[in-house]
C-alpha cells in the first residue's frame, strides 16, 4: 500500500482560503507551493529554512506566487516570525 504523507500533511492541517500558514523546514518548497493553493491570493505561506541551498530552490519552485508567499531563513528553534501570527503551522 502506498501511502501519500504530503496529502495526509494537507489535509491534517486543513488550510482553508485566506488563512495565514508556517511551513518550518520548508526545504524546496514543494509543500509550500501546495499549501499555497489551498490558502489562494487572500490567504500567505511563510516558509522557513536553515538552509540558503534549500531557499534557493523554494525560490525558485514558489516565484510565480507572488507577494502571499514568503521565504525566511531560520529554524524551528528560533522562530523569525512574530508570536500568534499565523493560523496553522507545518513542519516535515
């Protein structure tokens, strides 16, 4: 049996349009890219990451989502965000 763990993340957190989501450890932005579907241009994806090589490539894969997309570095100790900012949070 094949399992989907990226479908099963999804659908655990049940980003709804317009809710302002945290993806730690965003890594190339696969999940970032997805969530950012499902948040639409009235919703935001923050995606975090410890490595510049990683955001890179987030960059690149999450470009053409425009301003509600947004990559920082940092980790999940030390969060570079503010407090209660978001409405869900992700980390794979």
């Amino acid at each position: 049996m094949w399992f989907d763990a990226a479908a099963f993340v999804r659908s655990s957190l049940a980003a709804a349009p317009g809710e302002r989501i945290l993806d730690v450890g965003c890594g190339p932005g696969f999940l970032s890219a997805e969530l950012h579907e499902e948040v639409g241009q009235a919703g935001s994806v923050v995606g975090i990451d410890s490595s510049p090589a990683m955001l890179a490539l987030a960059a690149q894969r999450c470009d053409r989502l425009g301003e509600c997309h947004a990559l920082r570095p940092g980790n999940a100790t030390s969060l570079p965000v503010p407090d209660a900012s978001f409405d869900g949070a992700v980390c794979v």
